[in-house]
C-alpha cells in the first residue's frame, strides 16, 4: 500500500476545499475537506472510503469520533487563530454510513470560560443525522491567522 493521498475518485461537494494536512494522524484517515458556508461558519466533510470503514463496511466509530474532534475543535482555530487540544468529547451515535457516503460536520461555541471552548457539534450525511455531542477544547499556542479566521488580515 501507497503512503501517498491519492486525488479523490469522486465529486467534492461545491465549495469544499481539501485540507493540506499530509502529516501524522491524519494522513492516515484523510481526505478531509473544509468549507466556509453563508456568515462565516464552517463545516468539513469526507468521503467514506473503505480504510474508514469496520468489518460490517461501515463508518468506524473511531473514524466518526476522529473525524468530530477535528470538525468541532476546528471552530477554536477560527475564533483564536492557535493551536489547540480537546480537553473532553462526548458523543451520541444516532446512524451509521457505508462507503460513498459525504459525511458533514459542524459546530457552535455555547460558552468560552477559563480558556475553555465548549462547543455542541453535529455529523450528517445529506438528511440524516449520525452524531451528536458536544466538546470541550483548549486554545495551548498563537499561530499566524489562517484565511476565514476572524484575526486574519489578508
């Protein structure tokens, strides 16, 4: 097997932009794509392939939760412009997906006390919901303001 990411085989939804992270984890679980929507949120998506897939060829819980942390935590990149970590993640399974299935995620900040985002996110694949629940997440380190960040000047 290839330690390359290969170009997708598929039609990317409009206005979602794959995301240039080649390193680490998730080299291993990508593609992912991210898209800024109407007032400037966010959401990221991925296509379902068979290395995020279990023995019954569903979506891995472990992928799904992966794929929550990076798409909830992302909304702290946004408003701070740094480097973060999750402090905790909790998760509700309502549904699963099969491979070819355009997973969405998003979140919103419900309260920022102590340095603490605590956001409620959501996952879906078109109208059905898969995942619920919510997350708390740490801003540990400043970086330069990316493009769609609120402190980005370019």
């Amino acid at each position: 097997m290839s330690d390359d990411i290969s170009a997708p085989t598929f039609e990317v939804p409009e206005g979602y932009v794959a995301l240039d992270w080649r390193r680490g984890f998730v080299r291993q679980i990508g593609p992912l794509y991210r898209r800024q929507g109407p007032g400037g949120a966010f959401s990221m998506g991925f296509r379902v392939e068979d290395h995020h897939t279990n023995g019954m060829k569903n979506a891995h819980g472990g992928m799904m939760m992966s794929f929550a942390d990076m798409a909830w935590g992302h909304v702290v990149s946004v408003e701070t412009s740094s480097y973060w970590v999750t402090v905790r993640l909790t998760l509700d399974f309502l549904s699963s997906a099969q491979i070819g299935d355009w997973i969405e995620g998003s979140s919103e900040v419900l309260s920022t006390d102590d340095s603490l985002y605590v956001v409620r996110g959501k996952i879906w694949s078109g109208d059905r919901l898969l995942v619920t629940g919510s997350g708390v997440f740490k801003p540990i380190q400043q970086r330069d303001p990316r493009p769609g960040e609120r402190a980005f000047q370019g």
